[in-house]
C-alpha cells in the first residue's frame, strides 16, 4: 500500500522507527511542533499539505498524525480516504490511548507534560527555559466568545472564567526505546526550579505503531473520505467525526 503521512514533527523519531519497518510504502512529511498555537493558520498549511501531496502521487491512502489540535483539523478535507487519530492532542497518543490519558490527567488537564519529542522539538530547538505556552486561541470556547462579545471583552470574560492554575506536579512520559539521554534530567530540574515535583509515566508507542500500519479501527480512527470533513465532538472518546460537505 502506498501511503502519504503528514506528521507533527514532535512524533519524528518513533514514527521514522515504525515507517522504516511497516510493510507499507510509506512518505513522510514533518510539520514543525507548536504550530497549533496558530491553529487557523495550521489548518489552511496542513490543507495545502495534503491537496498537494494527492497531486505528487496516486496514493491509497493519507495519514493524519494530528488530533483535534486546538480545532486546527475541523474542516480538513482530502481528495483521496483520509486517517488521523481519534485524540484532542499528542499527549493521549504518547500515553497509548485517551483511556490512559484520562487515567493520569482527567484530574489535572492543566498538568505539565513533557516526552523527549517535545523536549526536542519545543524547549531545544526554541531554546526555552520555561514551559511552552498555549495560546488561548487554540480554544473554540475563546473563539466563541470573541464572535460573541469581540476581541478585549472576550480577553477580559476568559481571564475571569480560567484563571491560570498551576499543579503542584508535572509529567515527564518515558517512551521506551526513544528517549534522549539527558533530557529527563533536563526537564526534571526545569520543573524542580519552579517549585514542582516531577512524575514519571510510561508512555506507550502501540497507538502510534498502529497509526502507521494499520488496521485503522473506528474505534481509535476516524475515517475521512472524499466529500467529507473533520467535525468536532468535544468528548473524550470519539473527539472527531465526519461531516459530510
């Protein structure tokens, strides 16, 4: 099968790992992580990303490596059957499931996180020295309410309605066979210098093997055929749907 996979580069060495060894012809296409902080802008880039691949070759098939992302996939439309992960974000997909996601963050959404991936792809190439911020522009919710009441009202009603809250603990989620040294160490001290605890997780790379080879249950795997466009849902179970355009 030949496959086109267009892929957050946070995922760039386990998803070069699976592609190297799947029994499919697959070509992969890496999009700089954090770019979901812009999500309008992600949408129109990952849009181009996947008309133009269908023009470069007759592929059977066009993974997804992104979730919801902030509603940066709602819309998404290809030329030819489409695949991506039924996840909000690629926290549940390094933990191996939403069920698993739940089990360690449902309590604390707010809990920071971090995986050797997205220490490479976020803290060292960006040179922080703090924790990523997510722009509030990535909610729907902030973006409801900015057609609702404008954009400084809007400012002022999410400020009251989500004050910032800080957990007393952040994540770090060992993925076995892919993890950097030193970058655990790195982050541990990053979190311990603000205060916080560090707790480690054991990731679990079977989502995103599956990803990449398949079978694509619907279960895990949202199905996008021509005509049709990612929906939201906003559950913790199927996240997306098709909408037919």
């Amino acid at each position: 099968m030949r496959i086109k996979l267009i892929c957050c580069d946070v995922f760039l060495r386990p998803v070069s790992a699976f592609v190297a060894a799947s029994p499919h012809i697959i070509d992969v296409e890496y999009v700089p992580m954090l770019a979901h902080n812009k999500p309008d802008e992600l949408r129109a880039d990952l849009q181009t990303r996947i008309n133009a691949a269908a023009k470069v070759r007759d592929y059977d098939i066009l993974l997804l490596l992104y979730g919801l992302c902030g509603n940066a996939a709602v819309g998404l439309t290809s030329p030819v059957k489409m695949i991506m992960p039924r996840i909000h974000d690629c926290c549940a997909m390094f933990m191996g499931s939403n069920e698993n996601f739940v089990k360690e963050f449902g309590g604390s959404l707010s809990m920071r996180w971090c995986t050797s991936g997205y220490y490479e792809r976020s803290y060292i190439d960006r040179g922080l020295t703090s924790h990523p911020s997510v722009s509030r522009e990535t909610y729907p919710e902030y973006r409801a309410l900015v057609e609702q009441y404008g954009e400084d009202n809007a400012e002022y009603v999410w400020d009251i309605m989500h004050p910032e809250i800080e957990t007393p603990e952040a994540a770090y989620i060992r993925m076995e066979g892919f993890d950097m040294p030193g970058y655990e160490d790195a982050f541990k001290r990053l979190v311990e210098e603000q205060g916080k605890t560090l707790k480690i997780l054991s990731g679990d790379a079977s989502y995103l093997k599956d990803m990449i080879d398949g079978p694509w249950d619907d279960r895990r795997f949202l199905t996008i055929n021509p005509g049709e466009n990612v929906g939201a849902v906003y559950d913790m179970e199927r996240v997306v749907k098709a909408v037919p355009i």
